[in-house]
C-alpha cells in the first residue's frame, strides 16, 4: 500500500504518506518514511521534524522507528545534516523565514 503511494499525485500521495508516518506499525512508519523521503518535497519537512521529535523521546527498544531513519530521510530531502530535531526545527525556522520574505 504505501509503496503505491509513490505513483499517485503528489500532494495527495504526501498527505497520507504523512498521516503514515505517525502509523503505530513501525514496518508501515518506517516505508512512510522511506517513501516521502524520494518524493524529496519541502512539504515533508515539518512532518518528518515532528515525527523526528517523536522518535526521539521513545525509548530505543524494539518497535520504534530510529532518528537515524528520519535524519536520513531529511538530508535526502534537503541536502543538510543536523543532529537532532531541536537544531532541524532551528533550520527549517531560519529557511521558512527567508522563504517568506524573498
């Protein structure tokens, strides 16, 4: 399912692969994530922060997704490296700003 996701119209296909990335299967979040990471859309960015916040609050134990996992798929998105979610949300602050206003 979510790799058809892929093949359906971009924005349609991001809102729910976004929705998936919060799925408690961790097999379905883990795909989301590997999904919207190749439709490289800034759009994702907020959600894949979010869920990076998530991920890092959770214990290290069997059936959660690893930060490394979202940190991946965030510099495939961006082409930036950042250590934890706190320091994307400080990126992706300073990048939203500038959008703005150019």
């Amino acid at each position: 399912l979510v790799d058809t996701l892929g093949f359906h119209k971009k924005s349609d296909a991001l809102k729910s692969l976004h929705k998936l990335l919060k799925d408690k299967d961790v097999h379905v979040a883990h795909k989301a994530i590997q999904v919207t990471a190749k439709f490289r859309s800034i759009e994702s960015i907020p959600s894949l922060i979010h869920a990076l916040r998530n991920a890092e609050k959770d214990c290290p134990c069997r059936g959660h997704i690893e930060p490394q996992t979202l940190h991946s798929a965030l510099n495939q998105i961006t082409g930036q490296r950042r250590s934890s979610a706190r320091e994307w949300d400080r990126w992706w602050g300073s990048m939203s700003v500038r959008t703005r206003i150019q």
